[in-house]
C-alpha cells in the first residue's frame, strides 16, 4: 500500500543520487512511452461507480486531519494507515461525472491555462 512505498523513498534518493551523474544524456523513450499512464487516466476519466470523487477526497482529508496532524500519536498514525489503505481501496468505486465548469476547468489545465486548474478540477 501507499505507506509501504513511502517507507522506500530514502533509499531510493540515495541510491538514484549515487547513479545519476551531473550532465549526463537522458536514455530515449520507447515509442510507447506514456501510453500506460494515458491508460490510467481514461480509466479514471470514465470511472462509472458509486462513489463520487468529491466523497473520495473528503473521507482522505478527513484522514488526514484526523490522523496525520501536526500532534499525533503512534497510535492515530497506525489508525491512520489503515483507514487511508481503506480510502485507496474506495477509488475502486470511483464515479466520475463531468461538468461544464470541470470541463473548462480540465481544458484549461491541459493548454497550460491557471496553475490551480487540476486543484479546481478536483475539488469542484
């Protein structure tokens, strides 16, 4: 799960810092270099659920709030992982329904238009 792959990341910096060399070329791109990430995001887009992204973020925000603030204890972070194991899970049953305004709003994040155009998109 998500707190699994966070557990990862100082090793990860390290070990990427001693691999990469300053001013060395990128390798190339296979020519379907992005195509699994476009994948995702269709799935999403055409989400057809129960749960509305909106309820998503809200139970996740209310995780965090309520678990992961600034004074916590080991237990309400422990409490706080399983419940934001949970909440992931959720996005199995996400629906997503699109507006005029989540349109425009996507539209506009797409074409480089408003730096909180995804912020707005998902939080409408």
């Amino acid at each position: 799960m998500l707190h699994e792959h966070l557990l990862h990341l100082p090793g990860f910096v390290c070990t990427t810092a001693e691999l990469v060399k300053p001013n060395t070329p990128h390798k190339p791109l296979p020519a379907n270099a992005g195509d699994e990430a476009i994948a995702r995001l269709d799935k999403v887009r055409n989400a057809s659920g129960t749960l509305p992204a909106a309820q998503i973020r809200k139970d996740m925000q209310k995780v965090m709030q309520n678990n992961a603030a600034v004074f916590r204890t080991q237990d309400t972070l422990e409490e706080g992982v399983h419940l934001i194991d949970q909440t992931v899970d959720s996005f199995k049953d996400l629906k997503v329904s699109w507006s005029c305004t989540q349109l425009r709003v996507f539209g506009g994040f797409l074409t480089g238009c408003g730096q909180r155009g995804l912020h707005a998109l998902l939080c409408i």
